[in-house]
C-alpha cells in the first residue's frame, strides 16, 4: 500500500506569502485612501462652487482661508484678498480641527492677529443689490470673548459689521444704530453666524446654525448699493480683536432667503467638527 506525504509550507515560504499579501494590502488601503481623499476634494469643489454659482454670483467677497498661511484670497472674483496682520512671521493656519481635514481655518489670538484690505479707489456694492448677507464659520474658546468679526467702512462710515459677546450678537448696517440680538454661542464648537438685510427694511435678520435666533432694529443711513467702501477688516476693529478660530467668511450683495442660508450652514456642516454637538 502506498502513501503520500504531505508537504506544508517552510518559514521562508509563510514569510514570503505574508510579504506579499501585506503589499498587496498597502495597494489597496492606498487605492481606497486616494479615492477617499478624492471625494473630499470634489465635495469641497462643489460647496465652493455652489457658492460661486448659486450665491458666488452676488458676492461682494468670499475668504474660505484654505492657504498654508499668509495672506487670505478672495474666491469670489473680485480680488478683495486680504493681508495678514502681523505680516511676519505668516499667520499660519489650523487644519487639524476641520472634521473631515478638509481645507483649513485661521486662529486669531485675539490681540495682534487680523487681516485687512486697503481698497484704492474704493469700491460700491453692485447698483443692483438688494441689500446685503454677512455669513462666517467661528469656533471661540471655551469661555466667548467679545471681538469683532467683520467691519468694512470708508473714512467716516461703516457699510457693514459683525461683533459677538458671551451674551449677544451685533450686527451693523449702514451706520446703525445697532441694535444686539440677545444670544450666548457656545465656546468649543463651531457654529455658523449669518445675518441679512433688504434695502429699505428696517430690520436685520440674524440667524445661528441656519436658524433665525432673533431680528435688530436698525435706522441705516444708506441703501448698500450707494455706499463707497475703501477698507474691509476681518478679527478687529478699534482694538476689538476676536479670540478663536474663524472660517468661510463670506458677504453677498443681496438678502438670501431663510433656505439658502440653511444650506450654506448644511454645505459647511461636514467640514466643521462638533458643530451642533450638543
């Protein structure tokens, strides 16, 4: 009667299979990770996108402070870029804190850092705007400071502003008065700060997360469309500097709708980690 031996593996094969299926895994990981990143890329493309097209059309201005560090470069077409203040050494950004690390925002320390744009000749809002949106991403520390986040003005006015407290919003329209929308945002999260005005009204809308969170009466002195602007400034204003992380700044010529501004919120949503956590 015969019989057959069975031959197993040696050590030097077993090594050599184990290499070569760990290669082809590092292939594959490498395959997915590209394809993973690649949509990122593409979901990024068609935020920006959508708001050069759907709202990018009537923009004023669009900083989304994706650059290594530096300066801030206008995305809207209008080459409204911004200076880093102080110029050296460059105002780096922050890019671990994006939830899917998409892009990047800036830190501001709250006393020398901000950014700003001489504009000579000064430049008006298209003589066809209906009024104005102001929208920005901000993640302030754990206790709010107050600070400015937004001011544009020529030399004796102010187009429009946005200043934030513990307890209140204030948005500003064409020389005020202001008036404060009681609110207390978070500190530690993300959240989307917008507020809209129309020509003649005299109400500013104020909204939190895509949500309207209260209005402010408001006297402006000027239709938008009229008013010349030589300077805007983004983290102070008047030695009002804003302490936290800031991102997607954007203003637009015209007032969006309650829906359009839940879907800038919901379009940025994804790329800021803890936003509406709680």
């Amino acid at each position: 009667m015969k019989t057959s031996k069975q031959k197993g593996f040696t050590l030097i094969e077993l090594l050599v299979v184990i290499s070569i299926i760990g290669l082809l895994s590092s292939i594959v990981l490498a395959s997915v990770s590209t394809a993973r990143d690649k949509g990122r890329i593409a979901a990024g493309q068609k935020f920006s996108g959508y708001n050069a097209r759907a709202l990018g059309a009537d923009a004023f201005g669009v900083w989304n402070f994706d650059e290594p560090s530096g300066d801030a470069l206008d995305t809207s077409g209008n080459g409204l870029n911004l200076t880093a203040f102080p110029v050296s050494p460059p105002l780096p950004r922050e890019s671990s804190d994006k939830a899917v690390k998409k892009g990047s925002s800036v830190s501001l320390n709250g006393s020398t850092q901000y950014f700003n744009k001489a504009i000579a000749p000064s430049i008006s809002f298209p003589t066809q705007s209906s009024g104005m949106t102001v929208s920005v991403w901000v993640k302030p520390p754990a206790t709010v400071l107050p600070g400015w986040l937004f001011m544009t003005n020529n030399a004796s006015s102010r187009l429009f502003s946005l200043y934030i407290s513990s307890t209140y919003i204030q948005p500003g329209v064409c020389d005020g008065p202001f008036g404060n929308v009681t609110y207390s945002l978070r500190g530690d999260v993300w959240q989307n700060i917008a507020y809209t005005y129309t020509n003649g009204s005299a109400i500013v809308t104020v909204y939190v997360d895509g949500k309207v969170v209260g209005t402010s009466a408001v006297s402006p002195t000027c239709t938008v469309s009229a008013r010349a602007v030589n300077q805007i400034t983004v983290g102070t204003y008047g030695g009002g500097f804003f302490t936290g992380l800031l991102d997607e700044a954007a203003v637009y010529t015209q007032s969006l709708q309650a829906s359009e501004i839940e879907r800038i919120y919901a379009q940025g949503l994804p790329t800021h980690s803890l936003a509406n956590a709680q």
